[in-house]
C-alpha cells in the first residue's frame, strides 16, 4: 500500500487514506457529475432569446446578479454579458437551490423575477418556445430562463403568474483530457454514471462528446421517488435534474447491487 502511494503521487495523484488504494482497484463503477469534471467549470453565453423586450435588459440582469453575494459558473457567465449593476433596490431575495432548481429577486418597483431552469419555471403551452429550449438543450447547451412573476415573495415562496421574459443559452467547455480518461477506464473495465443536476438532455449531449459508452440512455429523476429511482439505476447511464440526496441514493442503491 505504501509503495503504492509513491507511485501514485508521481501521477500527481494525492492519496488521503491507506486503504484507498485498496479500494481503488475493487472499482467497477465510477460516478461523476458533469459540470466541472467533465467539462472544466467555465462557460459563455452563446445567445440570448427576448421574449418580452420591455425590460431593460443590462440594467435589470445586472442588478439581478448583483443581489446575490455567492456566484455559481452560470451567474459568473452570465455578468460577463452583464455587468454587475445596482440600478434597482432589492426588496427580497430567494438563493439558488439544487432542489428548487432558481432564484429569485423582487425588486422595488418593477416586481418579483426568477431565473433558473425553464422546466421548474414555464408552465406555458407555447411549443416554438418549448421546441427552442429542447432543441438548445438536445445539443448540449445549458438553457436558462429569466421570469417575471405577478406576486411578491412571501415566506421563500412566489406566488402568482409567472410570464417568461428571456431564455440564455450557455456553452460548457469539455476539458480536454476527458473523452481520454472516460476512454481509460472503460477500457479497464469501470462502467461510467454520469449524474447531474442538469437538463438530462445537455448532460446526455455532454457524455457523449466525452465517449461514455450507451451515453444516449439517459432519464430526467425530476419528481422520481426512492423506489423509483432505485427500479432504474443499472438501466441507465446519465441521470439528470438529480437533487443531493438522489445522488446519495443512485450510490447506494448501486452499491446494494453488488457494485464497487
């Protein structure tokens, strides 16, 4: 095990327990997110959809992100187009969470916007919009939308209508030794599992650049409870709209499997 972690830290690998490397060489299936490890964490607008053109738009966006002290890739993308701002006071804020899927900002004056993934946020019937979204997403984009709701937030909660305003299509850059690596280990025997908080179809897209082998199998685990998810872990490969505790189910439900 010792001689191990020498040879191991001359691949530039850290090993921070013994046994690891025990472990290590039992695996037969690895799990990975998407965001970040398969591709490198950085991304760009790559095109912006007005639907409703009477906002001001670098005004609004960028006091948008303005109201929120943290940032993820997808806000850090998006102030790049939009400058961080202070052109209105914010009122009340609800932070982005991996269960709620976006955030929102009520603003004095000019009322309570949203911003996040368009299935947790349109309810609409328009199909050149829903058709714009899923081909954006089918391609490998990451597809945010930008609302406008006709309540206050109240409780952590808006209420009300919610009308879109735009949609922002985002470009994820592949780290380029990826599609090697994935290559690495299937050929060593590791089946691959990629699971993402994102649009099934984008993580899909996504792993398929990167060579996951049946990488098209993909499934949306949105509103999916413990026994279903349980029903479908070995019959599919990318695993999309995953919250933090679906994650911790698809390990240990593969792990009862009898995987590694």
């Amino acid at each position: 095990l010792a001689s191990s972690i020498v040879t191991l830290s001359k691949q530039n690998a850290l090993v921070q327990d013994l046994y690891s490397v025990e472990m290590l060489a039992r695996v037969n299936v690895l799990c990975l997110d998407k965001t970040g490890t398969l591709t490198d964490g950085t991304m760009k607008v790559d095109e912006i959809l007005m639907i409703d053109s009477q906002y001001n738009m670098p005004s609004l966006m960028g006091s948008y992100l303005n109201a929120f002290p943290e940032s993820n890739q997808t806000s850090i993308a998006l102030s790049q187009r939009y400058p961080l701002r202070k052109d209105y006071a914010v009122l009340d804020t609800i932070p982005f969470s991996s269960q709620k899927k976006y955030s929102a900002v009520e603003f004095n004056g000019l009322g309570t916007f949203l911003l996040g993934a368009p299935e947790y946020l349109y309810k609409g019937k328009d199909r050149t919009l829903t058709d714009y979204i899923a081909k954006k997403e089918s391609a490998g984009y990451r597809v945010v939308m930008l609302c406008h709701a006709t309540d206050t937030i109240q409780n952590g909660q808006v209420k009300g209508k919610i009308l879109p305003v735009a949609v922002f299509t985002l470009e994820d850059h592949i780290r380029e030794e990826a599609p090697k690596t994935i290559e690495w280990f299937v050929n060593n025997g590791v089946d691959i599992k990629i699971i993402s908080g994102d649009n099934p179809l984008t993580a899909s897209e996504i792993a398929q650049k990167c060579r996951v082998p049946n990488a098209e199998k993909c499934i949306s685990l949105e509103g999916l409870n413990q026994k279903e998810v349980a029903e479908i872990v070995d019959k599919y490969t990318v695993f999309g709209r995953v919250t933090p505790e679906q994650k911790a189910l698809i390990v240990k439900e593969l792990k009862k499997k009898g995987k590694t």
